[in-house]
C-alpha cells in the first residue's frame, strides 16, 4: 500500500462543481459528508472488485449489510481478500471525474488502524480551506518576468497554466505532509476575500511558518482534481521556496 502523508492524508480530499468561493478550493454540492456515517466506523467485508484512481483505490466490497463502495490510500491488495476500512466516512452522491463516475455512496477511510492514521478526508479538509482570521497582509510583488500577485494569479490562470510564476507573500497557514506534500496558503494584500481572490495554496515539499514572508515559485495548474470531492480552481504546484 501507497505510504499517505503520515500516512496521507487527504479530503473529501479532494471533485465538484468549481467556482470561485471558497479562494482555493471549490467542493461539489453532491459530495457533501453526510452526517450519517460515525466518524470511527469500520467496514468489513470481502473484495469483490478494485479499481484504481490515483492516489485512491476503490473498493467493492461484500459486507454484512450488502456491497458496498470504499475508497482507500492506492493500495495493491487482491480480489477475494478480506479487507477492513477504518474511519470510514461517508459521502453520497460521489462523483469521481477521474473515473468519470458517479457513487450513490461511498466511504472514505484508510486501511490502517485508527492510531496510525486520520482518516484521509478529514485530513485534506483541513488543508484545502484558508484562515478566516489572518491579520492584514501587505507585502511588495516579487520581481521578475514571471513574477505575479496572489491576485494576478487569479485574474490570469488561464493565461497561466502549467506555467511557471513567482509570488511574494506571507503565509497565513501551513499544513505539513497531506498526500505527501506540505500545503501552504499565501496573501500578498491583493484581491479580495469576498471575491476569493486573495489567497491561493501552494504545494511544496519545503517547510514554512504561518508568519513567514516568502518568495514561491512554481507551476501554475487549473481545475486540479484531487479526486475526493475537491478541485482547486487554480493552485501552485511542486514550489520552490526562498526567503
């Protein structure tokens, strides 16, 4: 099985409809946790079919209340095996745009004990959302032919994918090995919290420090599907960091 962040650590990590609230992240109407499932639930049953998504493996399984789907850190296990799912939570209405595929419900958890590992939705939640109480932050464009503000970054993602920019921010929030990558989220002062346009996440493998004022650079991606009910309408991948 595929080592997840501290194991992952992804959330309803991440599909959906994309518009531009919240800032970073935009998360699909049908894949809203439902209440239902308790947050410790296990999952037991035989494997019956396995189909692959990365970085998630989803399982059919025949359990005690009929089949059912769960969705697990890609994992290598066989048809026929037992298999439990811990912290398995569910979400209805699912749909996968990688497989191009709609679940009526499925659960997401991980196949390791409860003390080794959060479950993964839960996990990239907390990641995907920027601080609604960072201070005011000011800080000077970088320089550079490359060189954007958080906003520019916003305005101009189309005109920007997959290419490479430069921003000069503070960090308001830093989340440290989800799907094996450090998550941080960067103001500059420009645009706007109401039209979402003020904050943008970047992936590293480098550390930082909310308070931090630091020079990225990295690859600019569009509709990001992490394929757990989030996609991110514009994101920084793989940055470098200076300070």
């Amino acid at each position: 099985m595929r080592p997840f962040p501290t194991l992952l650590l992804l959330t309803a990590t991440l599909v959906g409809c994309q518009r531009n609230t919240p800032p970073t992240v935009t998360q699909s109407a049908a894949s809203k946790v439902a209440p239902a499932a308790a947050p410790a639930n296990n999952i037991s049953g035989k494997l019956l079919e396995r189909i692959d998504a990365s970085p998630y493996s989803y399982l059919k399984l025949q359990s005690a209340k009929g089949e059912v789907w769960a969705a697990v850190p890609e994992t290598k296990i066989e048809k026929g095996a037992d298999v439990t799912v811990f912290n398995a939570m569910q979400m209805d209405n699912f749909e996968s745009k990688t497989l191009k595929r709609k679940f009526d419900v499925v659960f997401f958890g991980t196949m390791d004990a409860p003390t080794a590992s959060p479950n993964p939705a839960m996990q990239h939640a907390t990641a995907a959302k920027g601080p609604t109480d960072a201070p005011d932050v000011k800080v000077d464009k970088a320089s550079g032919a490359d060189a954007r503000t958080v906003a520019e970054v916003h305005a101009q993602k189309m005109a920007l994918k997959e290419k490479s920019v430069t921003i000069h921010g503070k960090v308001v929030k830093f989340t440290s090995e989800v799907m094996s990558k450090n998550w941080i989220h960067l103001r500059d002062g420009s645009g706007d919290a109401s039209k979402g346009d003020n904050d943008i996440t970047v992936t590293t493998k480098a550390a930082a420090k909310v308070g931090d004022v630091v020079t990225v650079k990295g690859i600019v991606q569009i509709n990001k599907d992490f394929g757990s009910g989030y996609t991110y309408a514009v994101i920084v991948e793989d940055a470098k960091i200076t300070n």
